[in-house]
C-alpha cells in the first residue's frame, strides 16, 4: 500500500468523528499481543515497553496525563502549587488499598521516591530538582523544589514514577524480592499468573477505588514469538487488541482492511518515540566523533522509513523529535553519503577493527533494520559483527556497556528536561542501568545546558537553550539517531474506550469495556 494510502487510513481511523456516547458494559475478557515477552513486570527496576504495556495496568502513578499531556487526577485526587512555584502539595486519594489489601498512604510514596532514586534512570533525573519530600499527614505529599521547575508536573506517570508498596519492600533486597515475580500495585488489574512464552493474566480489582472500573473481568497478554502468528492470531478470532508494535508494519495495511476492525495512531502522545543506535563513546573507534559522524552519513535512513517501516515514521534530525517542545530541525545534517563516511573513517585512521552491533530482539522489522545497518556500514568499510540475544540479555549486554553499537528506541516524555537530557548528561551515567547515558557521553557544556534550560524562564529562554543543545549534541553525535516511530493500534471494533490518554494502552485498560 503506497505511503500516502496507509497514512490516510490511520488518520481516518483515529481521527473518525465520535458516535454517540454508550454506557460501558460489564464483564468480559480482552485477548491483546504483548510483543515481545517481557524481561520483567516490576515497573520500578525495568522499563521496558512491553514491561510499562502490561505493569501500567498492575501499578499507578499519582497522576494521569490526557492526549495534550494535562495532568489528571490518578492516586493523586487534587495539587497545589505554591506562588513561588516551588512548593507542590499532592492530596491522596483516600480508601486506596494495594492489592494485598494494604491501605497506600504517603508512605509508599516517600518510599518510592528513593527506591526510585537508585533503580529508576529516568525518575532519578526527573528528582534532581527535589529539595525534600515530606508527608505532613497519611494522605499529604509535599515537594519542595530547589528552584522553580515548569515540567515538573509532567513526571507522575505510572511509567515514571510507579508507586510502591512500602510494606513488602522495606529491608529487602530489591532486585530479588519474590514480589518481582508476582507484583502488587493499586491499578485496576492484579497480577494473576505468568506462563512463560504462553501468556500473562491479569484479573479484575474488585476493590479498586473507582466504583465500577474496571469493567473487563480479565485480560490475558498473548505471548506469540513468530511475527507471522501474531498476525493470523488477530484474524482467525485469538486476540482482539493488537498493541502499537506488536505485528509487523507490513501487515498493518492488510489487517487494517479486516472486517470489524479499527486503526488509531492515538496514545503515543505522551512518548513520541525515538530509534537511534547507542554508540559506546569509551574506547575503540567509535571513542572518536569523525566515526560517529561517519556512522550517521553510512546509514541509508530514508530507506529505513519507505521500506523497512513502510512509511511509518520520520527521519530524525537530533535528539528531539518533532513533536518536543523546543525542537529544531536548524541543526547539521547527515543525508545518505557513503562517499563521505569513507572520508571521515579514512581521516580518523579507522583500520577495520570489529565493531559490535547489537540489534534489538523485537520482532522481524528490527531484525530486517539490523541488517540493513550492517550492509551500510559494511559498505563504507567498516567491520561489522552481529550479536544476538534476547529482550534481557540486550538489556544486561547495554547497562554493562558490553557493546559498540546497539539498536533502542526512548520515550520522549513531552519536554526536553524530561525524555532528552536524560541520555546525555554526564551525572546520568551509571553502569548497570539501562536508558540512561549508556553511551559514556562526557560534555560539561551540555551538562550545564539541559541544567539551565530545566529551570529557564520563560519558555523564549528556555527554547533557546535547547536549541545550542541540539546543535552541539548534531556535531558530536553521541548517538546515531535513526527515525521518529509510528505505532498505529489495531483492535476488534467491539473494543471501546482503550484510548483515552496520552499513553493509550499502557493504562487503557481502566477504561475500556466490550460491547458484546
């Protein structure tokens, strides 16, 4: 199906006028594609897509975020902000209960906040602004801020900030607690069972807060290796959610025309997700910036979109994407040039030494991009060997900087302090830990631009910060970035209301209800 059709089908899907409202019907049970298996489901030590897919239904954050990213009630039933704009005064829901039937007070939130601070990459950077949490009552949480911090409203997602139980934490080791395994959160779906390779079962909260959510009785998240049966899966009846990413891109036109079936590209707002190559900054070639940069001219992006993606992205321009706040395509740039990548390995006396590639085990499409990574570099000259492994040993081989060059794709997170400066400050550089600065960028001037431009005001300042920010980080390429992605969903039409915030079916199922 040629670019411009597959795109009109998605807009016209997502964007369809809405019928009358229904009232949601009771019971049931929702068949979705996890893809691929989870390494983990607790959300505080792993933050693997597939991990937020799932465990965004098990735990919450003290706040949900609509599809223009304002902050909503979650675990958090209201806020203040101080004049100053440095004091943040959440108000717990009251009646909360984990699953365990354990009341969740300010307790859990003070204990997640520094559980957070040490296993939690992202969260630690979105705290850095924290002066000190205090719980003044049971059902309180002041932030006090070092100084005025305008995203700081946008970190309370379940996938940022999950909120643990204290109770079953406290005095363990947190990497081994048994409860890794069986998690317990407050979200409106509890933790039922783990068929490794078969499925995940998750099953209804009977006492979730929200009377009357949710109103699905299960769902089971269908574990199914082979791209092709994920597919017929979805045709033949098995499964009725298909997750953005979980099939193929090139069956998305084909299943899109199915009978009863309906296509958003909604629910990516909050992520606007980004693919690039970690590049090991440390050692070897790639510690010089001429071979970085030639990396960039080597690789063939535009064909990376039209056919390995079928038109279901942009090519990045630097580490923002488009959608970002402050973002600008007024940066160096590197179109398809293998002439010129030979030039810069030959200046930076590249001599064929192997190089690493780590290609990311999350279906054939990554497969295909892997090795069309490889064919360009191999082109211009350089030695290329593939490495193989699964979704957590890709994970372990990254956090331990065992690699040279590894294939990701990050969330952006709506604000450059919050999904950007992350990958490149120094003082986020922590082995063993993944989607942090993994690739040993060291640039004090940047770690005083993404330092300035979090508390900047007003915004003319801060997007002028962001802007040298981008410019610097397009000549050092401290990563190759790749393409801006598109992950359309594809469900049965008696699926209503999975859709209805900024991460779609991460917490969506809350939400949603079959029409039998």
């Amino acid at each position: 199906m040629p670019k411009r059709v597959l795109l009109g089908l998605l807009l016209a899907c997502g964007l369809a006028a809405p019928a009358l409202a229904q009232e949601p019907k009771t019971g049931g049970v929702i068949n979705a594609v996890i893809q691929p298996e989870p390494p983990g489901l607790m959300l505080a030590q792993v933050q693997n897509g597939p991990t937020q897919m799932v465990s965004g239904n098990i735990f919450e954050g003290l706040l949900r975020y609509s599809p223009k990213l304002e902050p909503q009630p979650e675990l958090a039933e209201s806020w203040s902000v101080s004049e100053d704009a440095k004091t943040y005064t959440f108000k717990l829901r009251k009646g909360v209960t984990w699953h365990d039937g354990k009341p969740f007070t300010a307790a859990d939130v003070l204990f997640s906040i520094e559980m957070l601070k040490q296993t939690h990459a992202r969260a630690r950077t979105n705290l850095a602004q924290v002066d000190k949490v205090e719980a003044p009552d049971a059902h309180t949480v002041v932030f006090t801020l070092k100084q005025p911090f305008g995203p700081f409203l946008g970190i309370f997602e379940v996938g940022s900030m999950p909120m643990v139980p204290k109770h079953l934490y406290e005095g363990t080791d947190w990497k081994t607690n048994a409860y890794n395994n069986a998690p317990i959160g407050t979200g409106p779906f509890m933790f039922r069972e783990w068929q490794k390779g078969s499925f995940i079962r998750l099953v209804k909260n009977p006492n979730y807060y929200e009377k009357g959510k949710p109103y699905l009785d299960e769902i089971y998240w269908q574990i199914i290796p082979d791209a092709a049966a994920r597919s017929v899966a979805y045709e033949t009846g098995k499964v009725d959610v298909l997750p953005g990413g979980s099939v193929e891109n090139f069956d998305v036109p084909r299943l899109s025309k199915l009978k009863d079936t309906c296509v958003t590209g909604a629910g990516w707002e909050f992520f606007s997700p980004l693919a690039w190559l970690w590049l090991n900054n440390r050692q070897g070639p790639l510690a010089d910036k001429r071979v970085r940069q030639a990396i960039m001219y080597a690789i063939d992006r535009d064909f990376a979109k039209d056919v390995i993606w079928n038109g279901l992205g942009k090519v990045a321009t630097g580490p923002s994407a488009s959608t970002i706040k402050y973002y600008t395509d007024d940066v160096k740039k590197y179109p398809y040039d293998p002439a010129k990548a030979k030039a810069l390995l030959k200046e930076a006396g590249y001599k064929g030494e192997k190089i690493r590639l780590l290609p990311l085990a999350y279906g054939e499409t990554w497969q295909r991009w892997g090795e069309a990574v490889k064919q360009n570099l191999q082109d211009v000259g350089m030695t290329i060997e593939t490495i193989a492994t699964d979704v957590a040993g890709g994970n372990q081989k990254i956090g331990d900087w065992d690699y040279d060059i590894a294939f990701t794709y990050l969330y952006q997170y709506g604000d450059p302090a919050l999904g950007v400066g992350r990958n490149y400050i120094s003082s986020n550089i922590a082995k063993g830990q993944v989607f942090n600065n993994v690739e040993g960028y060291s640039n004090p001037e940047i770690d005083k631009l993404f330092a300035d431009g979090a508390v900047a005001t007003p915004d003319s300042k801060r997007k002028e910060i962001y802007e040298k920010a981008q410019k610097i980080l397009v000549e050092d390429v401290p990563v190759a970035w790749m393409l801006e992605l598109q992950f359309p969903t594809i469900t049965r039409c008696k699926v209503k209301n999975l859709i209805t915030t900024g991460i779609g079916v991460n917490d969506g199922f809350k939400d949603a209800w079959l029409d039998k």
